[in-house]
C-alpha cells in the first residue's frame, strides 16, 4: 500500500498558506474546491480526482442521509417556520460538508495508507456564511481522530461563534399615512415591481439588515423617485448573556456518533438565532404600526420568511415570487432535492405562490402542495430581446456549490463541472463553437484560473440576460437560467453526463426539431441536437412558459395586480 501525506484546505488562500510551510512533492492534494483544483492542475500538484475517486452512488447516498438527519432535527426556541428553516440550512451544509470528507477519505484509505493530513490549523467566524469562516482543521480532527495531522498554525484565538445582538429600526419615525407594500429585498428583478408600484400611488417599505446590504447613493436616489423607503435594521449592543434552547443534535452515521460535531456548528449559530429573533420582535413593532396593502418576497427562512408568517397571521394579503425555478420529480432522489430547494424558496401552507411557468405548475401538480397558486407568467426572469439578431454563442451555465455550502444529487459539484469544462473545452476546438461560460457567481473567484486551463472556452460575468442576447442555445443541469432561457425564446440541452437528474420533461432525441429542452448524456448526442436547433425554426415554447414576449413581465405585473385586489 503506497504511503503518502494528505494536504486538505477549503479556501486557495488557505491552500498556498500550507504550500509555503512544505514542498509540494511531500503530499497529495485533497481538492475541495474547484479554485484549488485549477490551482494544483496548472502547478502540476499532485491531487485526488473526485471525479474518479467517489462512487457513484454518492449523491444518492448522501442526499438520502443528509434528509434522516434533517427530519430528526428538534427545535426548542424556535417557533417560526422562517427560524426553523434557516436552521436547517445551515446542518444540512455542514453535515454535507463531512459526508463528503468522510466519503473521499474512506476511498483514500482503501488505496493509500496515510501518514499524516496536513491542515492550516486555521479557525475562524465571520458571519453567517462568509467565505471566510474556516473550520476544515476542526473537522478534520474531529472526524478522524485516529489519524495523524500535522498543523501550522494555531488560531485558538479567533472567535469561533456568532455574536448575539440586539437590533433597533432606523428611518422608522419617517413612516407616515399611506397605501404600503413591503418587499423583503430587491434583488432577483424584484425592482420590476416599482413602476407598477409608484404608478398606483403605493409607498414601498425595504427592510435592510443594515450590516449585510450596502447600496450606493445613485440606487438610492432612483428608489427613493419610485416612492422606496429603505428601513433599515440596526445593529445596538452585543447580548453577552443569551437564553437561548435549541436542543442538541443526535446522529450516527456508519455507526459512528456525529454528534459532538453537529453540536458544535450547532451551538456555533446559537447567537444568530438570538439576533434573528431580535429582529422579528422589530418586524412586529413595524406591523403593528403601518397596515400594509400587500407583502411581496422572493424566499421565505430567516426575516424574509417571517415577514410573510407575520403577514399573514395579520390578515395581510401575502405572496412569495420564487426566484428559483422548481419542478416535478421521477425519482425519490430527485423529490428530496426539489423538496430541499423549494423550502427555501416557499413552504407548505396558507402562503399565496405566484406560478410563473408551467414547470412551477408541474411542481405544485406533483408534490401536491395545498398552498393557492396564482399563475400569471414571467414576472423576474429574463424576457427576450426586442431586436431580432443572428446568435451565435452557446451559453453553458449550471449552479454548482462549493465545499461549504454544496447540495447533493440535483446540483453538479465542482469536480464535475470541471470535469464538463473539460468536453466542452475539447468540443469548442473539434467542433468549432463558440462556448460561453457563465460560472455560479460563488465561482467568480476561479475565472483567470480558467482562462488559463480553458482556452477554447470563453467566461464571462456578465448577467444571465445580457449573456442571452447573443446565444442560440443554453447547456445547463439545474437552474434559474433553464427558466431565464425559456422565457427569452431561447431552446436548452439538459446536458447530464452522469445519467443522474432530469430537470423537467424534456426531448432525449436529439434528431427531432422544435423542442424546446432536450435531455442528453454524451458528447455524440450533444453535437448533433445542436445541428437539429440550428434546423429548427418553429420551436415550441408554450409546454413549458407562456408565450414570451419582450418586455411581457409588465404586462404580467399588471395582470397580477388586477387578481390580488
């Protein structure tokens, strides 16, 4: 058996901090991030392939676990729906987070006996998922405690918890008599709803989180044209003594106890919840003063969760627009990822949904939701272009997650992606297309790494609706941009090389014109639907969206407003 040195990091600047304090032919990478992937194959450093290292069930295995974890998951002082779903976001990362370590190093050991795992020692808390909140060393060391690590540093110093804090309104004695609508953010093309909003002689309540949004004078001038009134939520004084239940956290994986972990990271977010719980009490001094006339918001944990619970406790006309795009299901897999992201999106309930495709139709048809849905059409996603011009491009764009925030089985993880950029890298030179890349925003940090790897792709950051302007087709595995496409009049590959999940229904011959989205899972069928949708000319858009048309949202704002008087 081959003996080696493991080096494990969660961030490239943790990864080179090792680096400086070894030789880099003194181990074998552990790459837990598509950033360090990039950096260890551009090197020539030695690293596991993922790709070819975990089995094939893995997102079925872990997708499976993470929902028994969940399911048991008891919570004391948290009474709200909102509360309880951020929660449970935040054990479902972490908890994938060790499947993954554990997985990886259970098929290391069958192949290499290791001496020693190397870890920054590295320790730290920002905030509630901050990119640079570091607990890989803690992990591992608490996981595998039979195996020697070495660490070169020691931040025993650094706070490893949240903070608990009190919150005050600011902006809050400027609210006078008026018709008020309040929206959770305006983010995700919510901002659409304010010509509609202003025309009518409604005022618009933001509430802020003034810690987390920052918003530049010029925004702020144009929304306050628009009748905007930012409020925003104030950070007053640190709570140093918190009473504060959440009960612990009981179970076992492969017979091994998880428990001292999960509590840690459980107890870790304790002050968050505190403050959460301070700002509702705030939300409450807010409803009980203004009569709001409606309440929009895009998701529904944390505030923005509750300020639909509060809304309609109070008999307030109350309505979730997802910003996510949900579908049916074909496996139990595929039900408890689609259940997983619609949690976050909207909850089962009293809450009023606005539909706006028929593959948010399918999902409600589907998982039998009791919730009243309105469907009225595309009122955030892209919408096509006003201009008919000759397309090009093909536009690639998937959502993909990284070590600490992944999703299992309906999202592709890092390794795959890059294992995709790899054919569509070579597909680009053979074939002569012209690919654009569009990486998950979390990814932004990774785009000169794959410049320098990729040079028959292009990258690009660019919003979805601006990318869309010049391609003819989108490649994707789950995503907004799927619905963003279909509302652009705009076709799509559902490319899924690994034969894992199917979006939505969709055309698996990649001969037959006209579809709208295709399902396909080798490179062969990949080059020849893209000779088909250059063929086609009457594609079909309606099985999925309403008919698209350009600026067709503010239609659809209006009509919307004409149902929920």
């Amino acid at each position: 058996m081959i003996k080696s040195n493991i080096l494990i990091a969660q961030t490239l600047e943790e990864f080179k901090f090792i680096l400086s304090k070894t030789k880099k032919d003194k181990f074998i990478c552990l790459p837990l991030t598509l950033e360090i992937q990039l950096y260890c194959e551009l090197n020539n450093i030695r690293y596991f392939k993922l790709i070819k290292l975990l089995k094939k069930n893995f997102h079925k295995e872990g997708i499976l676990t993470s929902e028994k974890l969940i399911k048991n998951l008891k919570f004391g002082d948290l009474k709200f729906k909102s509360q309880k779903e951020i929660y449970r976001s935040l054990i479902r990362f972490k908890f994938n987070s060790m499947f993954l370590l554990i997985k990886s190093i259970d098929e290391i050991k069958k192949k290499y006996k290791i001496e020693k795992i190397f870890l920054s020692g590295w320790h730290s808390y920002e905030k509630q998922y901050s990119y640079n909140n570091y607990f890989l060393s803690f992990m591992v060391e608490s996981l595998f405690k039979n195996l020697k690590v070495k660490k070169f540093s020691n931040n025993n110093l650094l706070i490893k918890k949240s903070a608990a804090y009190n919150y005050k309104l600011k902006n809050y004695e400027l609210l006078k008599n008026g018709k008020y609508v309040l929206l959770n953010n305006l983010g995700y093309n919510f901002n659409r709803l304010l010509l509609y909003l202003y025309f009518n002689r409604y005022k618009t309540i933001v509430p802020i989180i003034e810690s987390d949004t920052q918003i530049s004078k010029l925004h702020k001038f144009f929304y306050k044209l628009l009748g905007v009134h930012f409020l925003y939520l104030s950070k007053d004084k640190v709570q140093k003594k918190i009473k504060f239940h959440i009960p612990k956290i009981k179970f076992k994986y492969n017979k091994k106890s998880l428990n001292d972990i999960l509590n840690y990271f459980r107890e870790q977010e304790i002050g968050n919840h505190y403050s959460l719980f301070s700002q509702i009490h705030l939300v409450n001094k807010l409803y009980n003063r203004i009569e709001f006339k409606f309440i929009f918001v895009n998701f529904c944990r944390g505030l923005s969760g509750y300020f639909i619970e509060k809304g309609i406790k109070n008999k307030i006309k109350s309505f979730c627009i997802p910003h996510g795009t949900v579908t049916k299901y074909y496996d139990i897999y595929g039900k408890l990822y689609n259940k997983a992201i619609s949690d976050t999106l909207f909850y089962n309930g009293k809450l009023t949904i606005i539909s706006q495709s028929n593959l948010a139709n399918s999902f409600k048809n589907k998982f039998g939701f009791k919730n009243k849905f309105i469907d009225i059409g595309n009122l955030i996603f892209a919408s096509p272009s006003l201009f008919s011009i000759k397309r090009k491009k093909i536009l690639y764009a998937v959502t993909n997650r990284d070590f600490k925030n992944s999703h299992f089985h309906g999202i592709e993880s890092f390794y795959e992606f890059y294992d995709n950029l790899i054919t569509l890298n070579n597909l680009a030179k053979t074939e002569d297309l012209d690919i654009v890349v569009k990486p998950h925003s979390s990814e932004y940090k990774s785009i000169k790494l794959l410049e320098k790897k990729f040079n028959h792709l292009t990258f690009s950051t660019e919003k979805i609706s601006k990318a869309l302007k010049i391609c003819y087709v989108t490649v994707s595995f789950s995503s907004t941009v799927i619905e963003d496409s279909l509302n652009s009049k705009i076709p799509v590959i559902l490319f899924d090389r690994w034969k894992r999940y199917k979006h939505c229904d969709s055309e698996t011959n990649p001969y037959k014109k006209n579809s709208a989205v295709y399902y396909l899972n080798n490179e062969k069928d990949f080059i020849q639907c893209i000779k088909t949708i250059k063929l086609s000319n009457k594609i079909n858009f309606k099985k999925y969206v309403k008919e698209p048309r350009f600026l067709g949202y503010l239609v659809n704002i209006k009509n919307l407003f004409k149902k929920i008087k």
